[in-house]
C-alpha cells in the first residue's frame, strides 16, 4: 500500500497528534537518519571506486548529529551557502570538531561525501519519512490489531521500542508487525510440535491398552453397535465440533479405512477453528483430527493401521 504524503499532508497530520506522540515520531525520525547516514557511509567502503585513503578521508570522518525542521511555510535556517532552509542537516567532522549545517541536497558539496554515497544516503532518508507516512496514514485509516491479541494470548514479551509506541497509541509499521508475527509463527510452531509428540505419546499407550483389551472385548460386538450409536449421540469431544465428529464417522463408515490428511481436506467444507496450514504445510487441523481418531481407538470403533511424520491411517473395526 503507498502512504507517501506531501510535506503539506504530512505536516497537517503530525499537527493533529498529541505532544508526546509528535515528540516522539520526531525523534525516531532523526535516529532512523542517524542511522541510515552512518550505515551508508560505512557500506560506501565497499563501493567507492577511488583509493582506501582518499575514501577514508573523506567519509569515515563526518558524523550526523541532528535534522531541525523550522515548520510548514517556515525556513528560518541557512545552509552554509547561505541558502535559506525548513529541513536543516547537521554533521560534525570527528576530527576537527567542526560543525557543518546545510540542506540535503549540498551533502557532496559540504563534506565531500562521493556522489553515489550521497545519493544512497538520500535515499534512505527518503524510506524514514515514508515509514513516517506509514503511522500517519494509519492513524487516520486504522490498522490490524490482532497480532497484539496473539501477543498477549502466548504471554510474549513485546520488544521495548514496539512497547513504547504502544504505549503512545501509535500505529506499528507493517514491519513491525512482520517481526511480531515471526515471533507468533514460531511459538505457534513450537507448540503444535509438542501436541503432536504428545499425540505419538498417547497412540502408543493407546496401542499397548488395546492390545490387552482384545482378549475380553469381542471386536464383533464393537463393529456391530459403536459406530453407528456414536454418529446418532457422540460420547466423545474434542475442539472440532459436533459436525466435524458426525463427518469423521461418516467417512469412516463410509470408506472402511481413511488417511487423516483425506479427512483434512473433507473438513475443509465445515466452519472450524483450524483453518489454514503448519509452516511445514501439513494442516493445522491434522493434530485434532488425529486426537480425535484415537478416541475412537480407544472405543474400539477404529484401529490405527500406520502411522509416519507424514500422515497416518485408519481403519473401522
């Protein structure tokens, strides 16, 4: 989505918010400078194309210490040519102490920074002031809170800069909220594999009871009534729902042996809680599924006929 303003807009915009909020955008503007400036002038290194010596005087010298802005229809600073300015950029060489102020285009001009690092630099600060863009129109239009929900429901601990701006009702950048859906994606990754080590637990237990059920439960009586007494009134439960259990059954009944990942994509036409997919690509409702076929093991309706990382197999009893 484009959220370039002009500095008209933007200006408007930034004067709509509280103090705190402004001070605070205003100032993560100029580190994100700071930053940028610093990082570019390292990576020219690497880039330049005139010697290590002549490079080294010539950027490794100059530090950016601030951006002042004098205000829309204000341009009550000067550049060093004596041009007068609303966005005033100021670097110190580390060196001599000296303080150069100048407007941006007159980087080259004043410092001797190589054109092609220069246009580097001014690039970056042009993405800082559209990440600005990025609150702003989101201030105004609204955004998806519910990575935060997902935050709070895994008890993650939000990084502190991300905080603060929570703190402020500030809209996150997009991201900002790609980082924090990384962080949910693999607490979610982690506990999805603990379920399923937990359901292999639980099958070879199962395994080991029926085994030693076979001798006094006859497997005709089971085949007989179970199944089809369950589809009329389940006596079993799980985070499905009542109409997924009635399809399961069905489509057991009705095949006489099935695959989990076959009974996946059959629930794919019910309303569910498990919509979508593992980073692995398995389903995310693979797990209840499974669980839920293994009650119907331990009932004597079903057997589990096999069972790899990939997928397992049943079969009616």
């Amino acid at each position: 989505m484009d959220y370039f303003y002009s500095s008209q807009q933007r200006e408007s915009r930034l004067s709509s918010l509280t103090e705190d909020q402004r001070l605070y955008l205003m100032e993560k503007l100029k580190r994100g400078k700071r930053t940028v400036f610093s990082n570019e002038l390292a990576k020219g290194k690497g880039t330049y194309l005139g010697s290590d010596q002549d490079l080294e005087q010539e950027i490794q010298q100059w530090e950016f210490i601030d951006l002042l802005d004098g205000g829309e229809g204000n341009r009550p600073y000067r550049c060093e040519c004596g041009m007068s300015l609303r966005y005033q950029y100021i670097v110190k060489n580390t060196r001599t102490a000296e303080i150069k102020k100048f407007g941006r285009n007159h980087f080259e001009f004043h410092t001797g920074i190589p054109a092609s690092i220069v246009k580097d630099i001014i690039k970056g600060f042009e993405l800082i002031d559209y990440e600005l863009d990025e609150i702003l129109y989101k201030l105004e239009n609204g955004w998806d809170r519910s990575i935060i929900r997902k935050l709070i429901d895994y008890k993650i601990k939000i990084p502190v800069e991300i905080y603060e701006q929570l703190q402020l009702k500030l809209p996150l950048l997009d991201k900002q909220i790609n980082r924090l859906t990384k962080l949910v994606r693999e607490i979610e990754d982690e506990l999805h594999r603990q379920e399923y080590l937990k359901l292999e637990r639980l099958k070879e237990e199962q395994k080991n009871r029926n085994i030693s059920k076979q001798s006094t439960k006859p497997v005709s009586t089971i085949k007989r009534s179970q199944p089809k007494k369950l589809a009329k009134k389940p006596m079993l439960s799980s985070s499905l729902g009542l109409d997924a259990h009635r399809l399961i059954i069905q489509l057991l009944e009705n095949n006489g042996a099935i695959s989990v990942l076959e009974i996946c994509e059959e629930l794919d036409s019910l309303e569910h809680s498990f919509k979508g997919y593992f980073s692995t690509g398995k389903p995310l409702v693979f797990p209840q599924v499974a669980m839920f076929l293994d009650q119907l093991v331990q009932q004597g309706i079903c057997r589990l006929e096999e069972s790899n990382l990939d997928d397992r197999w049943y079969s009616v009893i």
